[in-house]
C-alpha cells in the first residue's frame, strides 16, 4: 500500500527534537522557526510536557465522553484563569477545523439561521463548514459549497452591515491575524465595529485564534488587543504543544443542551495534560513576556534586511514581505541551512512560526544567514 500523495513534501526526515531544533536521520539540525504550522508553543520535548504525558499514559491514557474526566475539569479551571476568559464555557474536541466547524453548528443552533460572512483571504480548516468559509476554492469539494458563505474585504463594515441586514447570518467568523493568507490584521476600529453589528443583527461573532492563540502574539488571545469580546472563540494548534487537541471557548449567553455537540476523542485524559502543560509552562517561563521582547528584537533586526518590502504579524505569528517569491529561498534555508520557515497565499512571504521559548541568539543567527543568501536574489 502506498501513501495517497497529497503533500508535497521537503526531503527531511526528523527523527528527535529537543528546543528550538530539530533533527534528521542524517543527524542534521534545523532551527525551528515555523512550529510545523505554529503547533509547537513551549518548544520541542519539553521536559514538564512529556512528563505529565508520561505519568498519564502510565494510569489512563483514554475513556470516553460518556465518564467524569476531571482533567477537562482542571483544564477548563486553568484556561480561563491564564487566558482571563473566566466566564466562558469549554468544549474540546481534536483539532482547528473541528473547533470551527463546531463552532459554526453551535452558532447556527443558537440562531436559528444557517449563512455565514467570512473574510477573503481566509483559512479556516478543510471540515464540511469550516472549508466552506475558507476562501480558497482549490479545496472546496462540491459538497462543501453548498454551504452559503459571503466573503467580504477586511475592513469593509458596510459591506458586513449589508448582508446582515437581511437577518439570516448565523455568524461572522475572522481570523484575528490571517495566517495562511499572509498575516493581515485588521484594525480595532474594525474589530469593534463588527462586535457591534453582530449584535445588532443577532449574530454571533467568532474569533478563530487557531494560529494566534495561546500567547503567540504576545497576548493569550489576539482579539484582546481589540478589546472585544467575541460570542466564541476557536483554538488548537499551540494548544497541545504537538498532542492533537482543539476547542472553544463559548460566552455564557449561550445555553447547552444534551447532545447538540459531541465527539469520541475530544478532551480525551491525554490530551487535557498536555494541554495543562502547555499553560503550565507558558506561566512559569513568562513566554507572554519572552514573546514580546523577542518579536521586539526580531523586528528591530530585520527591518536592515536587503528586498524587504513590509513586516507582517505581531508577537512570533510574522511575516517578512520581500519583492520576489520566496520559495526557492525557503529551500536553500531547509537544505543549506538547516532553517526551517513556512510559506503563506501570498507567494513573497516568509512566515515566521518558532516555539515562544525561542531567544534573540537564535533570531542572530536567522537574521545574519538571510543576510547572506539575500545579496544573491536581485530585486
């Protein structure tokens, strides 16, 4: 049997990491600047990680949804003290596409409507509702398009308002900071103005801080910046620090009922301690306080880079803008290197993901070799 090919895949085979770095099987080792898509937060194999998981496994690794988990208990305890969400409500499940896809079913039962506004550019995962609202028709299957999404510019209230007037949107889901379509953010003014007509219009405003959340812009969540307060709030990616886990953070206003949502692997006893582990050591390391000073620096030292057009993002969720594609660059990062970064929609764009552990010694050495390699690309 052979894999079904739809990864176009880097001639890297890791075999270990610890940190900030990776390493092959040719004993190679990379500097992790891309989290392999944001999902490593407190750094490869870090030692409080693998020993919750550890003593865990060793006494229940999995039971389902239908038993008392206290762990969900705790985790539930712990994200919204660290995240100062206290009032909300949790629901786990297993990944990003998930949280959202249950997110906008929950929206829809609670407003009885079933349309959605999203935004162009948007990636929200590749589930039945969640690719429906992701503005990338190459992964949308017919039977995903039957779904009624209105897409709209950022920044575009007017636009928002229009569609909302005819009173049949469930909800308005934003990625705070984009992430596959190329870190764009929008503006408080915005942020605050779309909080507003989701109210006025009975609709519930989701904030997808898949990519953006759990401190990887310095804040716990990225809307906080705005200072809004969305109606729910989707997350995975750092949550798990690598362990498959996702979810939603549900505002009070909306009620539960038995059986509106469910999942077989969600909030599982292994999953809920890696995840108390990722807020373990997000409080005990300061990595809010790390992410800031770091981006700070990081900023500060690119803004010298030869070809650099615009610098996108905010905490250790950036991008470099330059004026030519960069992905014959990423390869000469990966393969002469030893770096790893990510790509985003827009093809000039270095997307720079690392571990929130990560320090300015590290940033010195990707900043002097992209120095380097950039006198060899003309503009």
């Amino acid at each position: 049997m052979s894999l079904f090919d739809v990864y176009p895949l880097f001639n890297v085979t890791p075999v270990k990491a610890e940190g900030v770095y990776v390493y092959d099987n040719n004993d190679n080792k990379y500097l992790d600047l891309y989290g392999g898509h944001a999902v490593i937060s407190i750094g490869h194999s870090h030692p409080t990680y693998i020993k919750n998981i550890n003593q865990q496994v060793s006494k229940l690794g999995f039971y389902s949804n239908a038993i008392k988990n206290p762990l969900q208990v705790e985790l539930a305890k712990q994200l919204g003290n660290k995240s100062n969400c206290k009032n909300y409500q949790l629901f786990l499940c297993n990944s990003g596409a998930e949280a959202n896809e249950n997110a906008l079913k929950l929206a829809s039962f609670h407003t009885n409507k079933k349309k959605v506004i999203s935004f162009k550019n948007s990636f929200h995962g590749r589930t039945s509702a969640a690719v429906a609202t992701t503005d990338n028709t190459k992964i949308v299957a017919p039977i995903n398009s039957q779904q009624e999404v209105i897409f709209h510019d950022f920044e575009d209230l007017k636009g928002v308002e229009k569609t909302l007037k005819n009173n049949d949107v469930c909800a308005v889901i934003i990625e705070t900071i984009q992430g596959i379509g190329g870190l764009n953010e929008v503006t408080t003014k915005f942020y605050k103005g779309l909080q507003k007509l989701c109210n006025q219009y009975d609709t519930l405003l989701i904030a997808d801080e898949i990519q953006s959340g759990f401190g990887r812009t310095g804040d716990f969540f990225a809307f906080q910046k705005h200072g809004v307060l969305p109606d729910i709030i989707s997350m995975a990616k750092g949550m798990g620090n690598g362990f498959p886990i996702g979810g939603i953070l549900i505002h009070p206003n909306i009620q539960a009922k038995y059986g509106m949502l469910g999942t077989t692997f969600g909030g599982n006893h292994l999953a809920c301690s890696a995840s108390l582990a990722v807020l373990s050591v997000i409080e005990n390391e300061n990595l809010l306080s790390n992410v800031k000073e770091v981006s700070n620096y990081f900023i500060k030292e690119a803004k010298s880079l030869p070809h650099l057009t615009s610098i996108k993002g905010r905490g250790l969720m950036l991008g470099l803008e330059f004026n030519f594609p960069v992905s014959e660059m990423r390869k000469t990062l990966i393969y002469k290197h030893f770096i790893f970064t990510g790509s985003s929609k827009n093809p000039n764009l270095l997307r720079i993901l690392p571990p929130l552990t990560i320090q300015k010694k590290h940033i010195d050495v990707f900043i002097k070799t992209l120095k380097e390699e950039l006198k060899t690309f003309s503009s």
